[in-house]
C-alpha cells in the first residue's frame, strides 16, 4: 500500500512577531502557496460561527428528541466545559484575549449540525435521523472540567474518564442526569446502539459518520482548534468539508487531503507542541502533588464549581501563563539517551505523537471508504519540561496574582 506523509515541513514565509508566547505557541508550517491554495480550495467558504445563541440553536433543530436532549441538564453542564481544558484558560483563538473560550457545549452542537447536513445529503429516515443526531449530540457529553487536561488523573486515580461517564448518563446510571435515558427510550431511539456508535462498535451502515479517520467529531474539532492557530483567511468550514467527503471527486478529495494535512500540522505543532504540552503537563503535576484535595465526584461538576471547590488550583492555572512565557517551554529529550536512563529523569513524561498518511492509491467510492485513504500512527516520544517545575519560580509566578 503505497503511503506518504501528509504533512511534508515547510518554512514559513509569514513575518514572526516577537516574544516567546506567540512564538512558541504555534510556528505555522504554511507557506504563501498553502495559503493560496486554501483560498482556491475554499473560494466560498463562508464564515463559520463557532459560538451559538440560543435562538440559533432553536431554529436549527427540528427533532422534538435532539431539542429535548440539547434543553437537559447534562448537556447545559457543557456550556462550564472548555474544549482544550487548561489550554483555553491560557490561549485565546487567533490570539485575540476579547475571543469567547471555546467550549464543549459549542462543538458538540457543531457536531450534532454536521449530522443534520449529512442525514438531508443522505437522504436518511427519520428514526436514521434521530439515532445520529443523539448520538452526535452525546458524543461529548461525559467529559468532566478540563476536559483532556485533567482526565487522565482522574482516570488513573478513579478509573473515570469521559468514555465511562457518557455511557453511565445513555443508560441512566449516574445521577447527573437520569433524563437522557428517558428521552432515548421515549422516542424510540435505542441507548444500547447510541453506545455502540460511540464506542465504533456499531454494524450500523452509516457508523462512519462517528467513527472513521474523516468524521463528524474531528471536522469540527479541528476547524475549532484552527482558530487558536491560524488567522481567518486560511479557511476550514466544516460544512464545507462534510459535503466534500459525502461527494468525493477529485476537488473533494484535495480539499480532504488538506484537511488531514492540517490535522498532522495542529497535532504536531499545537495539541502536542510545546506550549499545550507544558500547560497540560503541570495542571496534572499540581494534582498529583495536591492529591488528597481531590475526590472521585469532582469530575461530574461545571468547571466554574470546580474552581469554587479547589481555589489552590484555580491560583495555580491562572499563574502558569506568566511561567510558561517567562521560562520557554521544555526540550525533547535527546535521543540518545537510553530509554531507562531517561525514566530516571523526572521532568521527563512520554508525550502523544501522531503521524497521518494519505494512501492516494485506495479507492474511495463512499464516506466510509475514507478509512482506506486516511490513516494515522500512534506512537510517543519523551520530553522534560525543565525550569518550569522550578518550586522558586512557582511561587515568584504565583505571587503575581495574590
């Protein structure tokens, strides 16, 4: 199977501003011909709202299910849940601090959106329509405060995580919300084939839409994680990119082929790079250090509450923006050093690494071929954050906002 990778280097032509956070933040591989190219790509992609009023929301959904399940309390509670955790506490899309956070409750309504638009593309039943749509508008609706930052502590001390959460709240077993089963049931919609979309078990003919390289979740996500990174003229319209992989001719497939390009270029750069990684990083460490301040049920609350309850922490987020621009962010650790040898080092931790592929010689005949063109590989690679575990310079950073 012949593969390539999807994302070769470039040099930026763009001119850098200067200081560390800019920077360090996101030192973009696009070059004038990307941009350029995005343009022809995208010539009438429109401007994409990334935060949506209620009235909006009203309109949008005509299933008396998916309104019903948007006007619950579990999913209400996503509104106090930020989409990148830490992250969006520290950075502000296109580097704008006026810029709303973005938040969980914004993309899984972009999400439930891009299941609507597939379902009338499609041309699916009704019962098609409402078993989708819950599912999209479910897919996120575990995740607890911080989302991806502080999720894996929770799971390695209480074995939670946003997985476990959402299938408890489909099938009535948390008390968070007992009202997301009922609705399910009541309208005719099985929770038990919810699940198994979510957890890419369904047999379902159109289970792709949540569960392949190309789908819903990461043409949302990735379009949002964009605007932390890149100006508006590089375009990434969702929409756009739905009806591209339902039509796949040869204009849908360059501008698929682009897409999982700018996913490698944002996992690399971004969610992996440096500054996220630090950021992430250190809001953990301070939880393992401060772990008797933390209980199992912290993770089913608004993050507002959480930092009602744990003030500490709240200090301690509110500082590392002041850390991390003062003190850069940390190195790779150098190859060379042997694998045990580096597990000795403590400011080193394994990060995520992700490589994405594009097999231009797979035939794609339908959305749920996509899977034979674009793949990625998983592996990890070692980094120590350095002086920013420094106890001296967290206090100095701290004492700012006393």
């Amino acid at each position: 199977m012949a593969a390539r990778p999807a994302a070769p280097q470039k040099e930026s032509v763009a001119a850098k501003p200067t200081g560390p956070e800019i920077r360090d933040l996101f030192d973009t591989n696009f070059s004038a011909d990307d941009i350029a190219e995005w343009e022809l790509l995208f010539r009438d992609a429109p401007q994409y709202n990334y935060h949506f009023k209620r009235s909006q929301i009203a309109s949008a959904f005509d299933r008396p299910l998916h309104k019903k399940l948007i006007a619950s309390h579990a999913f209400e509670r996503l509104r106090e849940i930020s989409f990148l955790g830490a992250i969006d506490y520290l950075f502000h899309p296109n580097g704008r601090p006026a810029n709303i956070r973005h938040s969980r409750y914004d993309h899984t309504i972009g999400v439930a959106l891009l299941s609507q638009q597939y379902c009338r593309l499609m041309g699916l039943s009704e019962a098609d329509r409402d078993l989708l749509g819950a599912a999209a508008l479910l897919h996120d609706i575990g995740h607890g405060p911080f989302s991806h930052t502080l999720e894996p502590e929770f799971a390695r001390r209480f074995n939670l995580n946003h997985h476990q959460l959402t299938e408890k709240i489909i099938t009535g077993e948390v008390q968070l919300d007992l009202s997301v089963n009922h609705l399910l049931v009541k309208h005719g919609v099985d929770p038990d084939e919810v699940i198994a979309l979510l957890s890419k078990k369904s047999t379902h003919p159109h289970a792709s839409l949540l569960s392949g390289p190309v789908n819903i979740d990461t043409l949302e996500g990735i379009s949002r994680t964009k605007t932390y990174v890149h100006p508006n003229y590089v375009h990434c319209h969702p929409r756009l990119l739905l009806e591209a992989a339902v039509k796949l001719d040869e204009d849908a497939l360059k501008r698929l082929d682009k897409f999982w390009q700018l996913k490698e270029d944002i996992y690399r750069n971004f969610i992996f790079g440096p500054m996220c990684f630090a950021t992430d990083h250190l809001c953990r460490e301070f939880v393992v250090k401060n772990a008797p301040d933390f209980a199992a049920n912290d993770f089913l609350l608004t993050e507002k509450a959480f930092l009602q309850r744990h003030p500490a922490f709240k200090k301690f987020l509110f500082s590392l923006k002041n850390r991390i621009e003062l003190d850069g962010v940390a190195e790779v650790v150098d190859p060379e050093i042997s694998a045990a040898a580096a597990i000795l080092d403590h400011n080193a931790t394994k990060v995520p690494k992700r490589e994405f592929h594009i097999n231009t010689d797979a035939e794609v005949k339908s959305f749920a071929d996509l899977g034979k063109r674009y793949y990625e590989e998983k592996n990890s690679f070692l980094r120590r954050v350095g002086n920013l575990t420094d106890p001296a310079q967290q206090a100095a950073a701290a004492s700012l906002f006393d």
